[in-house]
C-alpha cells in the first residue's frame, strides 16, 4: 500500500514560491546575499591561498575573544563580590539591631 505524497509536495512547493518571491521582489535581501557570498568566497579564497596566516588571524581573534570573556567574567565576578559585602553588611547591621534590641528587653526583666 502506498502513501499519498501529494499533501507534502504541495506545502512544499508553496514554501518554495514564498521563498523564490521574497527573493525576487526584496532588493535589499539579494543584496545581502550576494554581499555574504562574495564575502564568504573571498574568505575562503584567502585561507587557501595562504592557509598559515588564517590559521594565525583565527589563533588571534580566538585570543581576543578569550580575553573579552575573561573580562567580562571579571567584571561579573565583581558585581557578584560587591553585592554579596553589601548583602553581608546589611545581614551585621540587622543582626547588630536585634542584638540590642534583645538587650534592652533583658533589662527590663531583669529590672521588673
């Protein structure tokens, strides 16, 4: 028994319509591709044509990323350090307060 194809094969074709007339009717977006494409071929002509120098710009930017994350890593890690002191002074001054508070209420019985 054979299943019917022609469902899928319709949804498909109209997704293919849409598609081919977006990029028909949209300027900017073939320009966009073109622009990758070229941009992409031109990228890929480079690293072939000297292969140790991409290597060495990808060893670069590799570097330059780790470096922005590991300051931004930092950055967080000091926030994180600032807020938790400011969380832990607020927690002495509270406790500091119930303290005396405790204090004053032993004196008074203490005093009755």
């Amino acid at each position: 028994m054979t299943k019917p194809i022609g469902l899928p094969i319709f949804i498909a074709g109209i997704g293919i319509g849409v598609a081919a007339t977006l990029f028909i009717k949209d300027r900017e977006l073939r320009n966009r591709l073109g622009k990758a494409v070229t941009d992409g071929s031109q990228r890929v002509g480079e690293a072939l044509s000297d292969p140790e120098a991409s290597w060495k710009r990808g060893q670069k930017s590799m570097s330059d990323i780790k470096d922005k994350v590991k300051s931004k890593i930092d950055d967080a890690a000091d926030a994180a350090k600032k807020a938790v002191d400011k969380a832990a002074d607020k927690s002495k001054e509270a406790a500091h307060k119930a303290g005396e508070q405790l204090e004053r209420g032993g004196k008074r019985l203490q005093d009755a």
